[in-house]
C-alpha cells in the first residue's frame, strides 16, 4: 500500500463535474498528464476529513482523521498506513517506508511525516532520497560516506561482491533478467542521486524570491518513487507513505511565486495560469510513479501494481476549502475496486470511510477506523 499526500489541491477547473468512466467523459486539462493511465485511476469526490477546521495543517490528520482546530493542541491517534504495516509487513525487513520532505509548505509546520503510531506520536520520515537510498542499500554506510562513493562512480554493488556471470549457469534465465533488472534500476538511481550532487553546489540565477531549492524538487520526487518501486520490488516493505513537497518542484519548474501565494490564483490571471501548471506537474508525477509500478516484475514475475493499492491525495480542493478534496485510488491490489471512473460520493462522506474500505480489502481485520461510519460499497463493482 501506497500513500501519498500532496499539499494546496488543485484549481476549481481540474475537477471532473460529473460522475462516469474517464473514456467517456474524457480527461479535464490538470488530469491530462494521466492519459496513458485513465484506465487504471480513479478521482473520488464529496470526501471530507471529519473534524478537521485548519486549512493550513491538513496533513497532520490526512491519515488519522483525528478531529482539531489548534494543531498545539492536537491528540492524534493512530495512521492508517501503520494499521496496514501491521499487518502486511510481519516478515518484512522494514515494518514501513515512511517518507517526507524538510518542504513542508502546505502540509502543516509540525509535521514529520503523514504517519503517526498508536500513541498518536508522530512518526519522522526519511526527508531526501539520499537519506532513502542509505537505508535500502547503505545501512552501514553515513550519508557522507555515500555520497563520496556515488562521486567517485562506485556502485553498492562493487560491495556486493556479486557476480551475475560467474552464477548465470546456475539460475534460470527468469530469475537472471530480474537480477539484471534489479543491478539496472540501483545504477539508475545512484547515476540520479550523482546528477543531483554534482548540481548541489551550483547556484542558480538569482530570482525575485528565496526558495530552499538547492536539489531540484522535482528530480528528488522521482528519485523517491524510484526507490519506493524497488523496495517493494525486492519485498524491503510493503507500506509506505511520502509527504510530497511542493514548494520545491514549483521552483524546478522555473516558477517563482511562492506555493501559498500560488493557492489564492484568483488574484491575478499569472497565478491562475502557473497554478495550472503546478496541477498538470503534479499529475505527471503521479503518472511517472505509476510507470514505474507498471514497469517492475515482483519475485513472481508479476507487475508490481497488480498487487499495489495506492492513493495520491490533498487536503484542501481549491484556495482554502477543506471540503470535497482530492484522492485518486489506483492498484490491482483490490480484484474489484473501480478503476477508470469519476466517482462522486455522498455529499460529506467521511475520508475514513475510504481507509477502512482500502485495509478490509487489503486483508486487515477491523470494522472500524478513526471515525469511519463504514466501508463504502461505491468502490467496489
């Protein structure tokens, strides 16, 4: 299981006004990078975070559904992503990947991560790729030491003292081309954290305000799918949750009015326009995320999706409305969950109504989560 939660929503006009297959109502201009996948995505409407009063700080509760309005003096509960690692990561070498950004812009100040345990404390996430890629395949090593070895184009794999060849005769050829396939995708992302340390150090042209983007936001949020995709490859874990950024992809997209300015696009028809950029990049690496998943074969020679139940979400819908959020569900990991489809709710059905559905289905054994009133038959066909 996947979680993902993406801060500011997006503009009023990326929101499908009715409900139907996206094949035959088509694709609104925020959705369009999806295209490829339209089958395979599908956008719920009329969610509400039952209790939540602060824009500002959503994210604090996106995975708990604990109710507040002071965020100093919140009483969290438990996250549904930790109920799924509960239960699905019992003989994983990690009980969950949790993920996050030092970007916090739109997510809440006070927020670690998205993840919190069953004290209601927060969980810190891992906030780069580097800090991801140490943990995968450098646990011995310190960040520094990574870092001079990725300099000087050395592999982990150098360390694995692992010849392929020398055991070719000895593996089918199945079993070679994924090893072949897992040698590939960690050069691939030590040739990606390479390019993001040799530019580290290279200022930018000065513009007119100060972003803390010295790695390009939107190369680091690849890098993390990356990594997310082999880790549940090679069977590391099977939950994560990743606190997107978004102040710093807007910046690697050459935009210079801060996020938050950004979300009040009614001001001016410059924020309106870069507003709908910002919605058609975040969509587009929603959409490379699921490349990915599409693209890697599990130890059974099965894709990665197919097993995969993954949910991609904001707190706010447009401006400053906590009402009728986002959330996109995509996987096969649920046989009969509709996919293709906007799908509008009830008015004000409760987001926990959602979770519980996702962990019943997922094989979790509860009947009841955070405030939830029940699952939502409307998911399933």
């Amino acid at each position: 299981m996947i979680f993902l939660g993406q801060g500011y929503g997006f503009l009023p006009e990326f929101y499908p006004t009715e409900s139907g297959k996206f094949s035959e109502i088509g694709l609104t201009e925020g959705m369009s990078p999806l295209k490829k996948h339209q089958d395979d995505i599908t956008l719920l409407g009329n969610l509400l975070n039952v209790g939540t009063t602060n824009p500002h700080n959503g994210s604090l509760t996106f995975l708990t559904g604990a109710a507040y309005s002071n965020p100093n003096a919140i009483k969290n509960t438990v996250s549904c992503d930790q109920v799924a690692a509960e239960y699905l990561c019992r003989d994983t070498r990690y009980s969950h990947l949790t993920l996050s950004t030092e970007d916090t812009a739109g997510h809440g100040n006070r927020c670690l991560s998205m993840a919190w345990d069953k004290t209601g404390s927060p969980i810190p996430g891992l906030n780069t790729s580097l800090s991801l890629y140490e943990k995968l395949f450098s646990a011995t090593e310190s960040n520094e030491a990574v870092m001079r070895r990725i300099q000087t184009r050395r592999s982990v794999l150098d360390g694995m003292k692992v010849n392929a060849n020398s055991i070719s005769h000895q593996i089918a050829k199945t079993d070679k081309e994924k090893l072949d396939e897992f040698y590939q995708t960690i050069r691939q992302v030590e040739l990606g954290l390479k390019r993001q340390l040799d530019w580290a150090t290279t200022p930018k042209p000065t513009a007119p305000y100060g972003h803390p983007d010295k790695i390009d936001g939107e190369s680091e949020v690849k890098l993390m799918f990356d990594m997310i995709a082999l880790a549940f490859q090679t069977d590391q874990t099977r939950v994560s949750s990743y606190m997107m950024p978004s102040q710093s992809v807007l910046s690697s997209m050459g935009i210079t009015i801060p996020v938050h300015a950004l979300s009040h696009y009614n001001i001016s028809e410059e924020r309106k326009v870069n507003a709908g950029y910002r919605d058609k990049k975040c969509t587009e690496l929603f959409g490379y995320l699921l490349d990915r998943l599409k693209e890697k074969k599990d130890v059974n020679g099965e894709r990665i999706y197919d097993s995969c139940i993954v949910s991609y979400g904001s707190n706010i819908k447009s401006t400053h409305s906590i009402k009728d959020f986002p959330l996109f569900l995509t996987g096969g990991g649920i046989k009969n969950l509709r996919l293709g489809e906007s799908i509008i709710l009830p008015e004000d059905t409760p987001l926990a109504n959602v979770w519980l559905t996702l962990l019943q289905q997922a094989g979790v054994k509860i009947d009841r989560f955070s405030h939830s009133t029940g699952p939502l038959p409307q998911l399933l066909v």
